[in-house]
C-alpha cells in the first residue's frame, strides 16, 4: 500500500515539474531554510533537481539565526521561514514583496527523552501541570518558542518556569536538547520532533492551546536566479507536494 502511494506520489510530481522545465539553462538556486520543513524539502528537492536541471544549495538554521545572516548579506535566491519571519524581511528590503508563497504549517509539540516518565498534555490544564512538575524545559529562538513565552504568561506561570527554561546551542534541535537530557521535556514544531531518535513524542499541543505556523518562501530581491527560484517555490506549494508534507508532520497550505 505504503509503496503503491509513494509511486503515485512521484507521478505527481513529475507531472507538476513538467510545467517548471527551464527553457533557457540550468541554474543555481540558493536558499537559506529553517529546520522545521527539512525532512519534506529534502525528499522533495531531488525530484526537482532531476526534472528542471537546476541545481539548489541550502544552509540550514534556526529562525533568528538565519535573520541574522540575511541581514548581514547572505546571498541567497530565496528564503524558507515562518510568515513573520518573512515579512521580517519584505519589510526590510531583503525579499521581493508580493513573492511570498505558503506552502505549509505545523503546529506546537512535545516530546521526554525516550524511556522517561510520560507527561501528560491532554488538556491545557495538564500541560500547565506539566510545566510546573518539569524540572527543566526546552524550547526554542523560533516561532514555537516566542508562542511558548506569551502562553505561559496567560497561563499565569512565567515567572514559576522561567528558571528551568533553557534554549539549545545554535545548530541543535529541541529533540536533540532533550534526547541527551538536557531538558526534561521539550517544545517545538511537530515536524522538527518527530524524526528525532531518542525521544518519545507525546502529540502537539490542545486545540485550544495550539499555535500553527505558516512556512513560506520568499524571493530576495537580489536573486541571481529568480525564475528558477520561482518555479521551486510553487512546486513545494503543489498538490502533489502534498503527500510529502503531510507525511513529515506539517500541513499542507
């Protein structure tokens, strides 16, 4: 069955690429991504690569990491970040307004280091209880993160967590921080914590809690190929794309 979907699945998306086959010449496309869609961009990437003939660099990095190096003039074709992030950009010059493409969301989850005792985070209750029984919390500089520090002061403990808070070092994962038990229990995107070993993934957050961010891409407005940074954003935004995504724990749109 599994196989059966996957064939399917490439159909789609060589169909979808036959539309983004270059004319001209093969190009390079540099993107600087966020972590959160990298186990969908790179099952995705390589279809695209064979079909149009360009070929894509990527730096990966945390949100605030990757503002930091746009801003301070990384070259690149186009970026892979929330809705905020972007606009972060559009806003200062650095994208192409009117370039920006959603293509996928995900929302806030939790995750022990696997063989620990489990939370419970069925309720928003329960994870309040959760976060004052943690002795320590991982979270991230990213949306997760800033969404995590706005909960805890409606849910009326800030002050109570914010001496076990604790942020990975740059270039490490929430799932990763956890997973070598440096923090009891962590907080991110779905998509970044369920592909981490070592960890046991509790769910996302309660509807009535939850957070879904919107990941996007945007052209720089110093793009030295933004046709063919064109055309790969709209295929991550194609419904064949779809499969992939949902696949790796983020929502298509």
């Amino acid at each position: 069955m599994r196989a059966g979907i996957m064939r399917r699945t490439t159909i789609l998306l060589g169909l979808v690429l036959s539309a983004f086959v270059p004319t001209a010449r093969s190009e390079e496309i540099r993107v600087v991504a966020v972590s959160a869609v990298k186990e969908t961009y790179l099952e995705l990437i390589p279809e695209f690569e064979k079909t149009t003939g360009h070929n894509v660099i990527t730096i990966w990095s945390g949100t605030g990491e990757l503002l930091k190096r746009v801003k301070t003039g990384e070259a690149f074709d186009l970026a892979i970040a929330g809705t905020d992030a972007l606009q972060d950009l559009v806003n200062g010059g650095r994208l192409a307004p009117g370039s920006r493409v959603d293509f996928a969301k995900s929302g806030v989850g939790v995750a022990v280091r696997a063989g620990s005792p489990k939370f419970d985070i069925q309720s928003s209750e329960a994870v309040k209880h959760a976060l004052l029984s943690a002795r320590s919390i991982g979270y991230s500089t990213g949306p997760s993160g800033l969404y995590l520090q706005g909960l805890f002061q409606r849910m009326g403990i800030a002050e109570q967590v914010k001496p076990k808070l604790k942020i990975p070092p740059t270039g490490m994962s929430v799932g990763e921080f956890v997973a070598r038990g440096d923090a009891e229990i962590g907080f991110q995107q779905v998509s970044e914590l369920i592909h981490v070993k070592g960890v046991d993934f509790l769910g996302p957050l309660p509807d009535d809690i939850q957070q879904m961010t919107i990941f996007s891409t945007g052209i720089s407005t110093n793009a030295k190929s933004p046709s063919a940074a064109e055309a790969l954003s709209h295929f991550l935004a194609s419904p064949a794309a779809a499969p992939v995504i949902l696949k790796n724990g983020l929502e298509p749109g």
